[in-house]
C-alpha cells in the first residue's frame, strides 16, 4: 500500500487491489473506518448494523442497515464509522467482469447507493463462484442506474502511482514514469495533480519521508545511510524534506 497526502488529507494507493486479475475477497467487520483511498478494483460495501458515512469522489453518504455501495475502480472514496455496527465488503477485480466493464466503459454511476441482500457465509472458493458472485453485484446495481460520463484515466494514474512505488528509493521523475507508461509528460502531469492533489516529486517525497520513518525507527542506520537508502541525494536534502512533511527534524523522530 502507499499513501499520499492530498488535498482532503491522506489518499492511500492500494497496490495488492490493482493488480492481481483475479483478486476477490469477502470480510465482515465492525464500526469499520478508512480514510480516502482508491484501486483499480470494484468495491461493494454494505451496511448490516449501524451507520458509516461513506465519501466518494465529490460525494457524501450516509449507509444505515440495509443499505450497500458499489465503488467503480479509480474512484476515491473513504468510510467513518458513525454509530456502532456491523459491515461486509466484497471487492473483486473488473477482469471477473469483462462484460460489465465493457458495456460501461467510460462511465461512473450518478449515484453509488442501491439495496442489495448480502448472504451470510457465502462460499467463494473457485473462480465460477467468484465470477457468479460479481456479476450478481454489477447486475443488481445496473438496474435502472443512470451514468455519467468518466475521464477514463485510471490506467494512466496507476501506472503513474506504481511507477513511484518501485523507483522512489532511486531517482524518481515523472518523465521517466510517463515514457515507461506510454503517455505523454504533459497529460500525465496535469492528471497527477488533478487526481492525487500534489504534484508528482512531492508524492515520491512523501513516499520516501515514509520510508525513512521505518528507518529510523529501527536505528540500526546512520542518518546519511537513510538518507541514500530513501532516495535523497545528501543527507541536507533528506533532513530538509523530512522537515516540511513533518514538522519535525529526523533525529527527533528517532528519539521517540
């Protein structure tokens, strides 16, 4: 998982929900809370007991029992726990549905909310199963859902995010990201920022400001050995940008 820190606070990226084709999973909870993240898979949500506040993209709402949300991939969303209760979430990999997608390709729903009856101890345990299971979901919500058109971006940004992922601990630029991803700089420029709320070099800092906490943490590393293994160029650089996303000096953080 990575995160950044965007304009409605912390985005978490979830990476493990982005890339495996047949990614499925089903678990209940309680009072469950996360804050704004987003994925490349489909994400059912219902509420069972109680009452969460859910936000997706620029939309606020509030799930009593009895109530679900599909989130479509790429949307950003996050949940808070209102009053005590109980919840299931179902999310599964577009690739489980490829008639959905493409019968919807390019479009977002008007409205995430709809009822849909979540059966208790549902076994999922081959891919016919799992494929029955998410097509029920799609087909259920599709019924009578208005649409509206989508940015078709979401490839784009996850190649533009796992890019990040992998190359922040060495130099990390943009251009690279783009060339490596087959779009153009401009276009991935102006969508990471609209996206993630931050330009591209401050959330490969962030990243990196991440790692380092672990780091020192540890205190097994001397300050300019972090700072090298983190992706700063000097050990002025890294306690420089460890400053502005924190607050707060290095050896501070380490003294805790």
């Amino acid at each position: 998982m990575c995160f950044c820190e965007g304009r409605d606070g912390v985005v978490f990226f979830e990476s493990r929900h982005s890339l495996d084709e047949d990614e499925f999973s089903a678990v209940g909870g309680l009072n469950f809370s996360f804050p704004l993240h987003l994925h490349r898979c489909f994400e059912l949500f219902s509420q069972l007991e109680g009452a969460t506040r859910l936000t997706v993209d620029d939309r606020e709402y509030t799930l009593t029992a009895g109530q679900s949300a599909l989130i479509f991939p790429f949307q950003l969303h996050a949940y808070e726990a209102l009053t005590p209760g109980r919840n299931a979430m179902c999310i599964f990999s577009p690739d489980l549905v490829p008639d959905f997608c493409r019968a919807r390709r390019d479009m977002l729903p008007a409205d995430n909310m709809f009822a849909f009856p979540v059966p208790d101890g549902t076994q999922a345990d081959n891919i016919y199963l799992r494929r029955s299971i998410a097509y029920g979901v799609c087909g259920t919500f599709d019924k009578g859902r208005r649409y509206l058109p989508a940015t078709g971006d979401g490839h784009a940004l996850t190649a533009l995010l796992l890019y990040a992922e992998r190359h922040f601990r060495t130099e990390c630029l943009l251009r690279d990201a783009a060339v490596g991803a087959g779009y153009d700089y401009a276009y991935t420029s102006k969508l990471f920022k609209k996206r993630v709320g931050m330009p591209f070099h401050r959330y490969v800092n962030l990243l990196r400001v991440r790692e380092s906490r672990e780091l020192l943490r540890s205190g097994e590393k001397s300050m300019a050995e972090i700072a090298a293994a983190c992706g700063f160029g000097t050990a002025r650089t890294f306690d420089r940008v460890f400053r502005s996303v924190t607050g707060r000096t290095p050896s501070a953080c380490r003294s805790e």
